[in-house]
C-alpha cells in the first residue's frame, strides 16, 4: 500500500472537518454464522459518520464545503426528493458549520413530518417545496434562485448531483486511505470490498481511492438504479473527472480494481427485491445492525449471495452507507 501518495493528494484540496472519523472497522461474526462460511466478513461503518442521522454524505460534505469557504461563500443551496440523506445532512453540516443553507425538495410539502423530513425539521431547516417537477427542472430552479441571491449581494454555493462530484468524491478517496490504516492497525488484509453505486461519486471515489493506496482489495460495486453498462459509464467519467481534478493514475486502468454487479438492483431505484428486503431484517435481528430499502440492503445482499453461491474466496467488508433517516418513512 502506498497511503503517503493519496494523502498527498489529498493535501491539495481544503477540508471542513464534519464527521466523526475514522468510522468503526469490525467483524460480523453472526452474520458469518448464519451464512455457515468459515470466511471472515466485516462492516465499514459510514452509518455512524457522527453528524445528523449518519451516513456517506457526510464525507463529500467535508470537500465540498471546504470549497465553499475557501470560494467565499455564505449560504449553501441544496435539492432533491423529500427523504434524500444528502438534503438531512446538509442541513445537519450547516447547523455545525453556522452556515446559511436552503433546501429544495421537488416533491409536495408532506402531510405527516416523517424520516428526513422529520430530522430537518428538528433542525430548523429552511425547505422549498416546488412540486413533483423532473430533477432537470429542479436543478434550473436552484440555479435560477442562485442568481436571485447574487443580486442581492449573497454568494450561494450549489450542492450539485447529490454531492457526487469529483471534488465530492474525493472523501471516499480519504476513506480509503482510513480504512487502509484500519487494516494495518488490525493487521488485516482485506480482499473483497463491497459498496453501492447510485449516482456514482461514492463508488468512483472509492475505486480511485483503492487504485491510489494500492490496496489490497477488489471493490465490488452493486448496481442499486442503472443498468450495469450505464453505471459503468458513468464510473468512467467520474474517474476520468477525479484525475483532472487530482493530476494523479493519468492513464491507469482501473477495470482491474472493480467490477459491476446488476443482479441486485431489483427494477431500478428504490424498487428493492423480496431477498433484499429480508436483509434488513436479519441484520437488525443478528447484528444489532440498521439497513434500508435504496441503497444498504441491495449491496449487504449481494455480499451475502457472493458468499453463498462461493463467488467470494476470502475475507470480505460491506461498506454500510447510511441512511438511518429514510427508513423510518420506507415501512
């Protein structure tokens, strides 16, 4: 492994520290039982990133409003649908960065204040509803609100994509040189890595960062919207992004580190399988362990099948995501 190299890297681009780092590293002996395997599996815990309801967002956060203060910005702008992870921990970073912050939700404002709706408003969140519109049309929307507040002598600073940009990926480029560290500290070598692709940032960022560190892991990516060849694009363009934006692997072929699994997508985002589904109730009952319908019970299932079936021939970590918040509003 080659840690120095990434935190080099790294250096470069300001952080705005938000989490409670490094998340646990542990072993998942019940689920290793149930599954009868005499293979060691574990559970890199960015479920408890230590801000808001928890979760992964809370790593590309920390680039993207380092940026935002280094830019000179004062009030943060960010979208999505009403239980989005991303739109609660934004709120929860502004509330510990005293940063001005709005969000937009293209949905209906809720009739019961539920899951993320809830935690934003505990948290005294500022909330635009703008009606089911398409995510393009939000995204105008928020642009077109950006220039209002610079007419009006602010500097907003736009969450863009769900945080998935190359900058935003760029945490999980950090959480790979934490997790090579944890390893070393457990005097563990780890061979599998298994992790969700949505939009792409989090899967792209971890993939750069294993090709960075030279880890000793394959990352395995479960496919939890797109079909595997359009995740597969998009993975090669958030990559090639992240090489710009770091001038490092110019070159590299990455395909070696990761593959693609679309076999536990179900029918798309947010449509979870009967097999999938059932995870979240066996972790919860064997490990004490929380996990949802979108993102979480899609790739702890396919560790779980890869096992099973023998695909998987030694030690193996489920990256847990997050995600608490929705949950509450999926059942």
């Amino acid at each position: 492994m080659n840690l120095q190299k990434a935190k080099d890297a790294l250096s470069q681009f300001p952080r705005l520290e938000l989490g409670t780092l490094p998340t646990p590293l542990h072993r998942m002996s019940h689920l290793q039982a149930k599954l009868d395997t005499s293979l060691p599996l574990y559970i890199k815990r960015d479920d408890l990133t230590g801000l808001g309801p928890g979760g992964n967002k809370v790593r590309n956060l920390e680039y993207l409003l380092g940026d935002m203060v280094k830019q000179g910005g004062d009030i943060v702008l960010a979208s999505g649908k009403n239980q989005s992870n991303l739109c609660a921990l934004t709120v929860s970073a502004c509330c510990k960065a005293g940063l001005d912050c709005i969000i937009f939700h293209n949905d209906q404002p809720p009739l019961q204040q539920t899951g993320n709706q809830l935690l934003n408003h505990l948290s005294g969140a500022h909330l635009e509803y703008i009606g089911s519109v398409t995510d393009q049309e939000r995204e105008e929307y928020v642009a077109q609100y950006a220039q209002r507040l610079q007419q009006q002598g602010r500097q907003p600073y736009i969450i863009k994509n769900g945080a998935s940009t190359a900058l935003g990926a760029l945490g999980y480029v950090h959480a790979m040189v934490e997790l090579c560290q944890q390893c070393q500290q457990q005097e563990l070598t780890l061979r599998h890595l298994f992790v969700p692709g949505g939009n792409g940032g989090l899967a792209a960022g971890t993939i750069f960062g294993a090709a960075l560190t030279q880890a000793p892991f394959h990352v395995h990516v479960i496919t939890v919207e797109h079909e595997v060849p359009i995740l597969k694009k998009i993975l090669e363009d958030f990559l090639q992004e992240i090489v710009q934006l770091t001038g490092q692997l110019d070159g590299f072929d990455f395909d070696q580190v990761y593959t693609v699994h679309g076999e536990y997508r179900g029918q798309g985002w947010a449509k979870s399988t009967p097999e999938c589904i059932q995870q979240i109730y066996d972790l919860a009952r064997i490990e004490g362990i929380f996990v949802e319908q979108v993102y979480t019970s899609k790739t702890l299932y396919g560790m779980v099948d890869m096992v099973r079936k023998g695909l998987v021939d030694t030690n193996a970590c489920y990256l847990h995501t997050g995600g608490f918040g929705a949950l509450f509003s999926q059942f």
